[in-house]
C-alpha cells in the first residue's frame, strides 16, 4: 500500500498517479468514506461523485464508486465537473460528496476533495483521519445489496444557482476573457455567462488534464501571461483566469494588470457587505491588512482565520459569516453552502464594476493599499527549525501562531507556515511600497540559513 501520510493532506487526498493514488486505494477510500458517512446522525444513504478533466480520475472514480456501493450505498455521479459544483450538488442534495481533482498540481497527480453533506467540511480533524485508519485498517464489503448507481446533470441548476448572487439586470455589457487553461472552467464558465450581457471569449477551454498550454496555476504569474496579453490585444475589460478544477479565480484588469487574491477579496467583500450590512466577514492569516481596513470601513465585522478551506468553513459555520477569502483565490460564500466558488466571486466582481461605472483598473486603486511580497517558496531540510529561528529574531509581543508564524511590526509584516500539500516553507510578507517589501523580504529571507 503506498504511503498514506504522504497523500492524506489537512484538508484532502493527493499524489502522484498510479505511484501513490491507483484503483485499488481509490477502491479503498470509497469502502472507508461510505462507512464514514453512512455511520453519522442521520446516516448517508448516497454519495455524490464528480471529478475533473485528468484521465487518470475516470478510473479512480469508477473504482471509488464500486468501494462506495459494496457498502450499500447509492452512487450520484455528475461526471465533469467543477469542484464548485460538487459542493452545490451536496449542499443542495444534502448528501456527501467526492471531486476527483488535483486541482492546480501537474497532470501526473490526482486526487479526492471530500465533503459532508450540506457540504460540510472534512478535513484531517474532522474525519480525513478516520477515513485513513480504516483504509489502513481494510474495509470489506458490507453484507446485503449493493447500493445503486445513477447520473445526474447538474450543470444548469449550478449556473442558475452562480447567477442568483448579483442582480443580472443590473449588469452592463462587458468585453471577457477566460482562461480556463484546459480545466473545468471549459466547461462550467460558459454555462454560467449564458444569457448575460457579455461578450465572452475562452481561451484553452478544450478539456485536457495534460495541460498543453500551460499549468493551470494562476497564483503563478508565468501562468496570467497569456490572459494578459489577449485582454490587451482585444481591449477587454476583465480577464479571468481559472485553475484547474475552476473553484479559484484570479482577474486580471482592463490594462493588463493582475489583482491578487486578497484585493478581490477586499473588492468582493464590499459587495457582500452593501447586501448584508453589518456582517461578518472571514480572511485568512496571509491576506492583506487591506481587507480588514475595508471591512471595518464598510461596517463589516473582520475575522481573521487560518489557511485552508476546512478551517474556514468551520469558522463561516461558528460565526454565519456572509463571506470568506484567501488570497490564494478561494472565495467562500455563506448562501452558497459555505462553500468557495471561483464563479460566483468574478460575478460579484463583475456587479461592483457595473455599479460603478469605472473601469477595474480605477475600481480597484481605493482597495490596492501596500506592496506585496506574493507567495515565495523555499525547500527546506526542516521547516519547523527554520521557523523557531526566524520566530526568535524577533520581539515575542509582535508574534501569533494562528498558522505558522506571524511577525507583525506595524508597518510591515510577514507570515511564515509550511505547506500542507507539498514540502514547502511559504514565504508572504507586505509592506507599505515595494523598496521596503523587498528589502524585508531579504531580511527574513536570510534567517533561514
């Protein structure tokens, strides 16, 4: 059996394919994820299934279907799709869920998002660990029939479901272009623009989880390039970029320029905030400062949280926050079952820019405060050691360990935590303009060795 703490992460299953995740533990995982949910209050009876573009899932998921209905279970499979509308299969079904997906990684892995039913999070604490000791354990078939097996098309009540959160009359014609970068958003985001007062062009919607054009990672900026260079060539006045199974979104504005996931979380959260004043309103530890200023601005109530969409569900379901954001490009919505979805927050977007009336490039200045370092990943022997020794350069009182370390000295700050799904120190600190930004990350930079 390959090794299961390698592939079992905080919040979901991923490795390589067929080193680490082949039919016989996607089998597995099925036999332990029905016994998981079916043996909760209220127990399942049926478990919803999709996955993405990567040829590999078809025969994880098939294998992961027959360990689901040799514990009696029913199978609900909505084919391709994105992960956002899995999570709306299971919170309008209200029944558990799998996405096979890798999401962003290269095309050799997959993987298995998981949820409960409402979609409801799992994630290492909340029953990704039990699912692990029963693989380990082994699971056989339950006695009695196997359960049932069924498709369902979901598409168009997903994208109905998408537009009901902006006021579609209200927009106003807009030149758009995707990449969606051979993932998901090939097929979701065409669904979701229909009949909206949109001039849509796609670039690389042609599903095919071997990536030919380029990864479907847009946190990277190599990735935006292309997106980039055609929002200017055809003088659109929003680019979006989704990753590979279409739950995140990165926009690129009318001049070409990139807004990073923490500005259209701030931009979002504004327009969450004009419909629901006085709410809550969730970001994660390495968001801009920005955020929490335009929350408390708007009069919404900031709550900061760690990174990572199980911990964020959890704290959206303890506090009936409206919305929640993380500057990696996941943006939670309450009425969307709690659940991120790379969709609803480009129409939100796309509402405030009709609202306004502007252009993004001047919609986005008021929300676009402080230089930013980006995500910078370091390899490291020991990730923990490297941390106690930045940790110790600096005044205790300045620090937190909500996730990872957080170094905050006012005017500038930094936040400093291991990856959970790769081997990885992530490096994110912000400073009031880029001279200062770099010269601080070059201080922290030099306390890892």
């Amino acid at each position: 059996m390959p090794d299961l703490d390698v592939i079992f992460k905080a919040y979901d299953i991923r490795g390589i394919t067929p080193d680490q995740l082949d039919p016989t533990l996607a089998h597995a995982v099925g036999g332990a994820f029905a016994r998981f949910v079916s043996s909760r209050p209220g127990g399942a009876s049926m478990v919803i299934m999709g996955r993405d573009m990567r040829e590999s899932g078809v025969a994880l998921a098939a294998a992961f279907a027959l360990g689901v209905q040799e514990q009696g279970l029913d199978i609900v499979d909505v084919g391709l799709a994105s992960t956002d509308l899995v999570y709306f299969a299971a919170g309008s079904l209200d029944a558990p869920a799998v996405m096979f997906t890798a999401s962003h990684n290269p095309a050799q892995y997959n993987g298995m998002k998981m949820c409960l039913a409402g979609a409801a999070p799992i994630g290492e604490d909340t029953g990704l660990g039990d699912i692990k000791a029963m693989v380990e354990a082994g699971v056989p078939p339950a006695a009695g029939p196997r359960g049932g097996y069924r498709s369902l098309d979901l598409l168009g009540a997903f994208a109905d479901h998408v537009r009901s959160f902006v006021d579609t009359a209200a927009l106003r014609p807009l030149k758009i272009v995707a990449d969606t970068a051979n993932g998901m958003g090939g097929l979701v985001v065409p669904a979701v623009f229909e009949g909206l007062p949109m001039d849509l062009e796609i670039i690389y919607g042609e599903l095919d989880g071997r990536f030919p054009n380029h990864p479907a990672d847009p946190i990277q900026p190599e990735n935006l390039r292309d997106l980039q260079a055609r929002v200017l060539e055809v003088g659109a006045d929003v680019g979006l970029a989704f990753d590979g199974d279409a739950d995140r979104v990165f926009l690129v504005d009318d001049q070409g320029q990139a807004l990073s996931g923490s500005l259209t979380t701030a931009i979002v959260a504004a327009g969450v905030l004009e419909k629901n004043p006085g709410a809550t309103i969730l970001h994660n530890c390495i968001c801009s400062k920005a955020v929490a200023e335009v929350v408390r601005e708007r009069g919404g109530i900031p709550v900061r949280t760690r990174v990572g969409h199980s911990f964020i569900k959890s704290v959206m379901a303890e506090t009936g926050a409206a919305f929640g954001g993380e500057h990696s490009a996941h943006y939670y919505f309450r009425d969307n079952y709690r659940a991120d979805s790379g969709s609803i927050a480009a129409l939100v977007v796309l509402e405030q820019l009709a609202q306004a009336g502007v252009p993004l490039s001047e919609l986005r200045q008021p929300f676009d405060r402080y230089a930013a370092s980006g995500e910078i990943n370091t390899v490291v022997a020991d990730a923990h050691a490297v941390i106690a020794r930045v940790a110790a350069h600096y005044p205790t009182d300045h620090q937190d360990h909500l996730d990872g370390l957080t170094v905050d000295q006012g005017a500038w700050w930094f936040n400093l935590r291991p990856s959970n799904t790769e081997p990885l120190l992530r490096l994110n600190l912000e400073a009031p303009d880029e001279a200062s930004c770099a010269e601080r990350v070059a201080e922290v930079l030099a306390l890892f060795h």
